[in-house]
C-alpha cells in the first residue's frame, strides 16, 4: 500500500518496512523526493483484508 507524503506533494510513496499484526499493519515510509518520513497503522479489517 502506497501512501502520499504528509511534507511535499509526492504521491505514491512506496513503504520502506512492514509490520504484520494479524489485524493491523505497520509501514514506515520515507519520502525519496524530501526526506520526511512517517508511519501508519491501518487496521486491516476496514480494507477486507483480514484473515
């Protein structure tokens, strides 16, 4: 999953980590355009992905 950065208008940043927690997801992202970087936690639930 992709995501925009919070810091410039980049879109589509790819994750630079994940973290699975059966329900939950973790990514870590870094901007390659300014450097920012951010996490999100997403249930996984609200996108039909749970197992």
């Amino acid at each position: 999953m992709t995501d925009n950065c919070p810091n410039c208008p980049q879109q589509r940043v790819e994750p630079a980590a994940e973290v699975d927690r059966n329900t939950q997801v973790s990514h870590l992202y870094r901007c390659p355009a300014c450097g920012e970087t951010w996490s999100t936690n997403r249930d996984l639930r609200a996108y039909g992905e749970a197992a």
